[in-house]
C-alpha cells in the first residue's frame, strides 16, 4: 500500500528508519540525531567533570569513544528517546514490571520499537490493523492482532528489548486511509537481498494488498481454520476407514476364494474316489 512510509535500511542507519517509519514520514535525517548525541555526550563530559576535571575518571571518559553514536550510523536508545521528546512521545519498557502490572492487551497500544544487537525497527498500528515496519524488509508486513502478542513474545524469546510508545502520533494518510478501509495482504514481504519474484508475480500490487470487500472478524477466520483444518481430519479418517474396509474385503474375497478353489479340489477328488469304485464294482460283475 503505497500510503505507508517504508523507509528501507540503508548502511547501519536503522534508528533513524525506525523513528521515519514510526512518525511514517522523512522527519529525522542523520544529521539531527547526530546532533542529539552530541549534547548528550556534552551533558556527559559537564557530569563528569563536575568531580574535577583533572580527576582519572574524567581523562578516562575523554578517551572513550560516544556511547550515543557511532561512525556506522548506529544511536542508543538515549537518543532515540530524546528525538521522540520533541513529538511529546515517551518510550515505557514492554516487560518492566510496572508496565505488566497495568495488563494492557498489545492491540489496544499505537506502536512499538524494538531494539537487538543494534538493529531498531518499528511496529506500528495504522487505522485498525498492524504492521511490522522493519527497514530490512522490502516493505510493510501486515500482522493480524491474534498475532501480534505472540509476535512480541517471539521478539522477547530471541533477545529484543521492546519499547511501548505513549503520547500522541503525528497524522498521516496511511492513518487516515486505514482508519476507513482494510487491507489483506497477498504475500509477506521478504527480507532485503532475498529474490522478490512475488514483485513480478503481483503486477501493479508491488507487495500483496488489497482493499478487503467487508471488515472480516480475526477470530471468527481462526474459528473456520480450525474447523476446515478439523473437516480435514475427518476426511481423512473417513478415507482411512474406507481403505481399510476395501482392505479387509480384498481379504475375504481372497479367503472366500481359497476356500471355493479347495472345496472345488475336494469335490474333484471326492468323484474321481467313486467314479474308480463304481469301475472296480462293473469290473467284479463282469467278473
């Protein structure tokens, strides 16, 4: 869908995609949050030096490199959380206890980030429906929300650190667009550098969405999965029990035949006895 900002991952500049994808516009360039490091690191050195400049542990941060940037594109989280103060947005730990304690469901939050090994990415929700803005794809992912928690429960199993944000998101068409209609999508996007022979296969549909005819219940589809996936079973214990009783047939008519094919055979010999007793008896009388 052609109304979602998806920016793609270019060198290590994943926080600035992620915060793009977020605001779903070009709102921060490398060089604002490079600025945004910078004062932060200032705010770091002026801490510092509060307990004497000429002091080892001063000379010692001097030395170090930027915990807020580096010369790959790479921000911390102190930066991404600075850059969304200027939207009134505010970053609050998914799994931190007092988060868990309020027992919000996943679907009724705005967005999340998601952060591992120096890789940001965005989840969003855009009209009613979610999506996985990850720059690394070749574009949005629509994921349902009986699937989203157990989404975040994966992030969590594999390593991510995983932000709610909280305040209020600036418009956008996609927004708007999506807060009237839904969309399905005809195939998931892959990860950037993998062939994308489904861009070929789906014509002018660039990534698989199209306008739903009517608002479909998630729940009610898991419910027919379930009970096509169910007649399915059926079936196949109907035709199991099918083979077998074809089996068992074959049985009996191979046991009946045998059995016809020895009675046969006993009657044969039964009259070959007395056709040789009835020739010994006309033997006697001619005798």
């Amino acid at each position: 869908m052609d109304s979602i900002f998806h920016e793609k991952q270019e060198g290590s500049l994943c926080a600035q995609h992620c915060l793009n994808n977020l605001l779903q516009g070009e709102y921060f360039t490398p060089v604002d949050l490079s600025s945004i490091a910078q004062q932060l690191d200032e705010e770091e050195r002026m801490r510092m030096a509060e307990g004497g400049m000429a002091s080892e542990e001063y000379r010692t941060f001097l030395q170090q490199p930027s915990g807020n940037m580096d010369d790959s594109g790479f921000f911390s989280i102190q930066v991404i959380s600075n850059a969304l103060r200027v939207w009134g947005l505010e970053l609050i730990l998914f799994n931190s206890r007092e988060y868990q304690s309020l027992m919000i469901n996943p679907i009724n939050e705005k967005a999340f980030i998601c952060n591992y090994k120096e890789h940001w990415f965005t989840i969003r929700k855009l009209g009613q429906q979610w999506f996985n803005l990850n720059s690394l794809l070749t574009g949005p992912e629509l994921i349902s929300d009986t699937y989203l928690a157990l989404f975040l429960a994966q992030l969590q199993q594999e390593g991510y650190s995983i932000f709610v944000i909280r305040g209020n998101l600036p418009e956008c068409e996609a927004e708007q667009i999506l807060g009237i209609m839904r969309v399905q999508q005809q195939q998931r996007p892959r990860l950037i550098g993998e062939e994308e022979a489904q861009t070929i296969a789906l014509g002018q549909s660039e990534m698989g969405f199209v306008v739903e005819d009517e608002v479909v219940d998630e729940d009610e589809e898991l419910k027919r999965a379930l009970a096509l996936s169910r007649q399915d079973i059926d079936v196949e214990d109907e035709e199991a029990d099918l083979r077998r009783a074809i089996q068992l047939s074959m049985q009996g008519s191979q046991a009946a035949g045998s059995a016809a094919r020895e009675q046969r055979e006993g009657q044969n010999e039964t009259l070959t006895a007395e056709e040789l007793r009835k020739r010994r008896q006309a033997y006697f009388d001619r005798q």
